[in-house]
C-alpha cells in the first residue's frame, strides 16, 4: 500500500468543475476538484456533501445565506438543500460523498456534469 | 451553516488516540485525532478507515510491510487488514469511517477503546 499524496494527485489536473477520484471508503468516495467562478444551484435528495478547503477559498451559497471556506475549513451540505459553490480564485477541494454522485445532483444536467474520474494509482509517480 | 475549522476544532483538545467527531456524512463520521507512539494492533472487519495527516507524520504499520505518511498525503485501510499506527512524535489526523466504528476494531478492548466524542458545534468560538 502507498501514501495518496493531496499535491501530487492535484498537479495532475487543471480543468475546473471536473473531480478527480482519488479513494473509496465504505461506499463514498474521496474525490479532489478545482473551483474557478460558479457552478450551477442543484441539491442532492439522498446525499450529503462534504467539502474541504486545501488550497484557496471559496463561498458555498444557499437559498438563505452564504458560508465563507478558506485552507483548512470544511462543511457537509446535508441532503436535500440547495447550494452553489462559487470561487472567485481558483480553489482546490476535497469531497466526500456517496460514489457515483452526480456534480449537479438533482439539476438539469449541462456539459460540466459527471461523477467525477479515477486518477489511476501511480507506481511511477513517487520519486 | 458555518465553516468546521479544522485547527479550531483540533486546538480543543490535547489528549492521544481519543478521536473527536466534528460531522457525519452519510452515515460516516469525520473525527480528529491526535497520535503519538503506538496504538494497538486491530482491524475492523466490515469497516475500510481512511487517515488524512493534517500536522506531522506517523507510520501506519501493517503485518507485511509500513506506509509512512506526512501531512497531505493520506491512505485509506480496507476492511478486515490489521494495522498499527505508529507516531514518533504528535501527529494530527483526520479520520472518515463508520458512525460508531471503535478505535480499537476487533481487537480487546482497553482503557484506549473509543468510537470517539462529538466536539460540539462552536456558537461562540469564532473570532
């Protein structure tokens, strides 16, 4: 077994909006995605969503309120609430969530939705 | 809704191996938890455990061969695999795993068996 190194999996993508999965844990799986500018709004009815911050920044907005996330915060929408994440500079985030959930959930989806990618395990990447 | 810090949350606390919950994800809890020297060996037989180092390093030890892991990288333990982490010195971690999941797995019990204690959500705390 390997160490899954955060920096390293995240030099191997630029898209924005696109998750990388990186892990699978109990039937969630671990992915890590970079925000530019705004998704759509879209909620998920029977998953929660979890976000780490672990670079940069960004604002998760809801119907009511707006939450404020820099390096080292993070925050669950729970199931069935509507948000939208928006970054003004680009901000890379950690997600835990159920595996094969959709990025924009019970929305219509656009040319931005999947349930994210593997990044293949790297024999050859350690150095 | 307001962001979870992570340092906050970890600057709550100073004792070993006693795992904080700091949310619940589909059925999952996210805890913190700081390690320093040896914990038991165990596994836990329908539970995969994934450790993301957020300050220091530790070894996770398994029976045929060990997974050194620094902050920002992490693993994740499938069910049923005996393991050790091992921490020369204090070593932060976050954990994702079962709602209830015991520290020690299926190992004996001891003074250091836990499923972990919710810290929690902190009205006052922000500055």
């Amino acid at each position: 077994m390997k160490p899954i190194d955060l920096d390293e999996k995240l030099s191997r993508f630029n898209d924005h909006w696109s998750p990388r999965i990186i892990a699978s844990v109990n039937g969630q799986e671990v992915k890590l995605v970079k925000f530019s500018g705004s998704f759509d709004w879209h909620s998920h009815a029977d998953a929660d969503e979890m976000f780490v911050v672990l670079k940069g920044s960004f604002t998760m907005e809801f119907r009511d309120h707006s939450v404020e996330l820099t390096q080292g915060q993070m925050i669950v929408v729970p199931k069935g609430v509507e948000h939208r994440p928006v970054a003004e500079a680009e901000c890379s985030v950690m997600l835990v969530e159920p595996a094969g959930l959709l990025n924009t959930g019970d929305g219509e989806e656009s040319d931005r939705t999947t349930s994210g990618t593997w990044i293949e395990s790297d024999e050859a990447a350690s150095d």
